[in-house]
C-alpha cells in the first residue's frame, strides 16, 4: 500500500530545501572552473591549449564511475531485498553512466586527434570504457522493452552487478597492458606542473561529482513516481475507472 | 607576412608581427594606405592540422549538449508522465462525479415521486 498523500508531500517538502542547495552548489562550482580552465590554468607546453579537455574529460569519467557505482549498489541491494527505491537507483545510476561515459569517450576522442593524429584506437583503456558503456546500454534496453515485472527487474539488476566487474579493469587496464592512454593522476611521476591547473581540476571535478549528485537525485526522484503512478493506475483499473487512463 | 597558426601564441606574435599597432606617423594623420599592407599566405606542411582551439570548444559543447540533451529527455518524459496524470485525474473526477450523481438521485427522485404516490 501506498504511503497516504501528507506523508508524501512532507517528504518532498523536507528533501526540497537540499536539492536546491545542491543545485545551487554546483552551478557556482560550474562557473567558478570555468573560469579557472579557461582564464586562469596556463597552456600547456608541449599539448597546448587541447590539454584543456583533460579538466572535463577525467571528472566526466569519475561522473560515469559514480553511475556505474550507484547502479551496482542498488543492483545489489535489490537482489538482497527488492524495493522500489533499490531498483530506482539502480537505473537512475545506469543512465548516468552511459550519459557521462559518452562524454568521456567522445571529450577523449577530440583530444586524441590532436594528439594521436586518430579519433579512435583499440588502445585497452578505450576499448573497456567502450565495452562498460555498451554494457549499461544493454541494461537501459532491457529496462525499456523487456517490461518492469520482478523477474526483469531482478534480470537487469544481475547486468548491473557484472556490468561493474568491468570497472576496475578500465582502472588499471593502462597499467597492466600496453597502451597509449597517459596516466596523470598516478603515484608514478606524471602530474600537474602548475598551482592554476591544480586548482582548475579540483574545481571541475567538485563541480561535476556536485552536477552527477544533482542528477542521480532528480532521476530517482523522478523514477519513484512514476512508479509510483503506475501503481495507482493499476489501483484505478481494478476499481473499474479505466476510462481516460493510457491515453 | 602573416602566417596562419592554430596556436595561440603564435598566432598572436604573429598577429602582432604583421600589425604592430598605431604608429605615430598614422596617429597624426598619414593615409597612405601602403603603409598597413599585409599579405595572407596559408602555411604548407605545417604541423597543426587541427586546431586545438575548436577542439576544446567542440568538446565543452559536446559535453553540455549531451547534458542538455538529457535534461530534455527527462522533461519529455516528465510531459508524458503529466498527460498520464490527466487521465487518472479525470477517470477519478469522472468516477466522483457518477458517485454523487448516483447518491444524489434518491433525493431529487422523492419529491417528485411524492405526489404520485398521494394521488
């Protein structure tokens, strides 16, 4: 049985206040890093000024893990215990996943045109990211056509729990196998040779893991009602008010 | 010469090379239209064969307008979710409507029914 009315609407009203913080948060962070990336950070050397895609391109790939983490702890939290708020951040975190994964392949292929002279290459960085993407992919098109009954969502949420198994392997892919991808935040040499381009990557990477917690939020919130209403309009069929409904 | 480069600083020398600004000649009134020629001459071979620049636009865009274009996602799925809501919102008016219809009709019918059932 649904919660009673009152009790949703207080809810929504005690989160309110906190989302809007949030939201406000990360629009000043946005602004603030652009200004440090773009006016501030100096060119680099050698790269130049593409370089610069690198303070957006590594936070967007700390964004996809933060989907693909999000995805797999409610993956398993689901199978542990089915909820609707388990499975709502499970494909809430998978379609953040894929949209910051996209951004991360795409800001990385502009970048190695540059560099490499190519847009793409089976370097095994690449070609795992490409994979984990394909992998949270799939799951979205289970989610969409395969229905929403218990046995697909607990289907989709097994693809959550092994879709992550990739993870850790896009991680250390570039230290266990040859490839081209650089490393820079590494313990092994590497690193950001001046304050501002420190400073330019901290900023972006609040500002995105703040924009990432923005939307994690407002897709579970809006994946709760919907189903949520889906409930009540099943309510609704079986009193006999189907007239109007799907429509 | 001018030569056309991607690189910022280099560009800009070179900017600067070729116009090197108000000479005090022109500041006090020379015209001689000579005196500013410039020649443009695109540079063969050069290295930079993708400007660095349009790069880094094209990826910040790219990156907010997959972002926006997710937020567009969610607002149509959201109008969707508002045009459903219609519907329950109107089979429930609807079905109130035949509730009150429905208790309503014993107290109207009485009346009429009353003096039938004096005569």
């Amino acid at each position: 049985m649904s919660p009673p009315p009152t009790a949703r609407a207080s809810t929504a009203g005690r989160a309110t206040p906190y989302f809007i913080a949030l939201v406000a948060v990360s629009t000043l962070l946005v602004f603030a890093s652009l200004d440090v990336i773009f006016l501030r950070a100096p060119v680099e050397r050698t790269m130049g000024i593409v370089q610069k895609i690198f303070y957006f391109h590594v936070p967007s790939a700390v964004c996809m893990y933060v989907g693909a983490a999000a995805c797999f702890g409610g993956s398993v939290a689901y199978l542990v215990e089915p909820t609707e708020l388990r499975d709502a951040i499970g494909r809430a975190g998978a379609e953040l996943a894929v949209l910051f994964g996209v951004i991360v392949l795409g800001t990385g292929s502009l970048w190695a045109s540059k560099a490499w002279g190519t847009y793409w290459t089976w370097d095994p960085r690449l070609t795992t990211m490409l994979l984990s993407v394909l992998i949270y992919v799939a799951y979205l098109v289970l989610r969409a056509f395969a229905g929403d009954g218990e046995g697909e969502r607990k289907f989709a949420a097994a693809l959550g729990v092994i879709g992550a198994a990739n993870l850790p392997i896009i991680h250390f892919s570039v230290q266990k196998w040859a490839g081209q991808h650089p490393t820079v935040i590494t313990n092994k040499g590497g690193g950001l040779g001046h304050s501002d381009m420190k400073l330019a990557l901290a900023l972006s990477f609040a500002a995105m893991f703040s924009v990432v917690l923005a939307f994690l939020w407002v897709r579970v919130r809006g994946q709760l009602l919907e189903n949520r209403f889906a409930d009540l309009e099943e309510d609704a069929l079986d009193l006999g008010l189907g007239e109007g409904l799907n429509e | 010469m001018l030569s056309l480069s991607s690189s910022y600083g280099r560009a800009t020398s070179g900017l600067r090379d070729a116009f090197p600004g108000p000479s005090p000649a022109s500041s006090t009134g020379s015209t001689d239209v000579g005196d500013r020629s410039a020649a443009f001459q695109a540079v063969e071979g050069g290295t930079e064969h993708r400007s660095g620049e349009s790069l880094l636009v094209a990826a910040y865009a790219g990156l907010w307008a997959l972002m926006m274009a997710w937020v567009f996602i969610q607002w149509t799925k959201q109008t969707a979710f508002a045009r459903r809501l219609d519907g329950l919102e109107g089979a429930v008016n609807g079905a109130a409507a035949a509730a009150d219809s429905k208790s309503a009709k014993p107290a109207t019918a009485r009346p009429a029914e009353a003096p039938a059932a004096d005569a």
